[in-house]
C-alpha cells in the first residue's frame, strides 16, 4: 500500500471523526460534553480470530498447503502432518471519544482506535519459526440501545508470511507482503446481557488479489461474566463463522471457557478448536485444522 493512499485512509478517518464530534455537539445538547477514553460501546467478539484484543494460546494443527502460492511440494510433506503452533495477539481497542451513553431514547455513540498485532509461530523448533504476522490499525465506530449493538470500522492492514517459514520450505512469494484497506460491519442482539448473536462482513477497498474482496460473518456468544450480578467465577461458550469470497468455503472457530478475575483484570481461558481457511493474511488460502487453549486477558 503506497504510503499516499495510507495517508488518505488516516486523513479520512480524522475527517470522519472530526464530524462525528460536531453533530454529537448538537444532538447531545449543551448539558453533556463528550467525554474522552472511556469504556466500549460494543464489546470484542470473543471467538473470531481477527478480532483486536489481548490473547495467547498453543494448538496442534494440520493444514492442506496445496494452496500455498510458491510453496514447494516436497518440502510442505512434513508441515501438513500436524504441529505444534503458538499464536499471539497484541491488541488494543479503546473508545476515544464518547459522545453520549444510553438512556431512553438515546443510543450510546462512541468513536475509537485499535492497533493490534497478530502473530503464529511453530513450537517444534528451538528458534519458534514465525509463520505469519499481520498488522492492524482502525477507527471504530459503536452504537449500542436497548439490547442492540452496531459497529462501523474503517481499518487499514498489512500482512506478512514468516521469513522463517520462506527458507524453510523454500517459499518463493510474488508479494510476500500485502497492505489493505477494508470497511468492516458488525450487528449483534443480545436478548439477555449475557447472550449475543451476531452477523456483519467486510468489504475490501483494494485491488489485492491475494486477499478475498469480501466476506460475511456470523456467531453466537455466551458468557456470564458480563451479568451486573456476576461474582467470581463464570462460564463462557462462542461460536464464530465466516464465508469468504476468494475461497468459496466456510471458516469456524470456538471456544469453550470460563471468565475468572485476578486482582482487577478478567481472565478468560479456555479451549479453542479451528477448521477451515486460516485466519493468518499470508495462508488465507489453506485449510486448517486445530484445536488447543486459548486465554485472554482484559484489562
């Protein structure tokens, strides 16, 4: 992505805000100024692979890598057999300005930033070969009333296979990285607090033919933890799918967990079984599947 058109995407986001900050002035009236870094509207989606947060799990996989561009098929023999993978996301999301929270007739209306890190590397190897780190930036806008969610997100990221994983298997990629500009949309229901259902997609602002030009999505959450009640320890399921346009198949993950607090911070761990295109940029295009654990940690 040539740093001119990142410098649009940015620009246009900063106008966006900048009007969202100037029509909230007048619906929200001289009684409330908006208020800046407080909590979210709209909470991450605890199942879905891309979702910005902070997390960490191990798994055994086993892929296809027949849809790898560039991938020798000799070398790639051993990797489809199952591993043992890592995977790390730095991520971080927070509404930057609130204009309003909910009350009757009035929905919450927030306007953020999130930047996260997605990172999968191998743990059968002493030096842990990365296989593929994507970055993420984005600018989320979140409603929330009376049980209905909504969020906008204009994001911008890049995507990049593992050197390690390259000279391994002697990889030859005609773009070993890949920037994209994407508009995501999210819609959830959640009938009581600690139940959510979901469905949204993305559609991608570019030319990457390396990447899918758009994808639907859909899930289902459970988790006690987010009851005004909860105390101590609490139970959590999530189920979340995606159908995406460059492979023509369908991706799922869960989890299978509990929320715990230690000290101040919520703990969810659990385990975490995959099947379908992976979530990683530069594998988009190969099957996978794992299963393994899963914890996240909120702040």
């Amino acid at each position: 992505m040539p740093i001119v058109r990142l410098k649009k995407t940015i620009g246009s986001c900063v106008v966006l805000t900048a009007l969202l900050l100037a029509t909230s002035a007048g619906a929200a009236g001289q009684d409330q100024a908006p208020r800046w870094f407080v909590g979210e509207p709209v909470a991450p989606l605890i199942a879905d692979p891309t979702e910005v947060m902070l997390r960490a799990g191990a798994h055994w996989i086993s892929r296809d890598l027949t849809g790898l561009e560039g991938a020798d098929p000799e070398g790639t023999a051993a990797f489809e057999r199952g591993e043992r993978e890592g995977e790390v996301a730095l991520g971080y999301r927070t509404a930057l300005v609130s204009f309003q929270r909910e009350a009757p007739g009035r929905p919450a209306l927030a306007v953020g930033f999130e930047v996260g890190i997605f990172a999968r590397f191998l743990l059968d190897t002493r030096a842990a070969d990365l296989l593929n780190t994507d970055f993420r930036v984005g600018f989320p806008v979140q409603l929330a009333y009376s049980g209905w969610e909504a969020r906008f997100t204009l994001t911008h990221s890049s995507y990049h296979l593992g050197d390690d994983l390259a000279r391994r298997f002697d990889i030859e990629l005609v773009s070993p990285e890949v920037n994209a500009n994407r508009v995501h949309l999210l819609v959830a229901r959640r009938p009581v607090d600690e139940v959510r259902v979901y469905a949204g997609g993305v559609l991608d602002l570019g030319s990457n033919d390396a990447l899918e030009k758009w994808s639907v999505q859909w899930g289902a959450e459970w988790d006690r933890s987010v009851r005004a009640d909860h105390r101590g320890t609490a139970p959590l399921i999530a189920a979340d799918f995606r159908y995406d346009e460059l492979t023509g198949r369908i991706a799922g993950n869960a989890i299978i967990g509990a929320t715990f607090h230690v000290s101040e911070t919520r703990i969810q761990l659990g385990a975490h079984g995959h099947f379908g295109p992976s979530a990683a940029g530069r594998l988009r295009t190969i099957d996978e599947e794992f299963i393994g654990f899963w914890v996240r940690f909120i702040p």
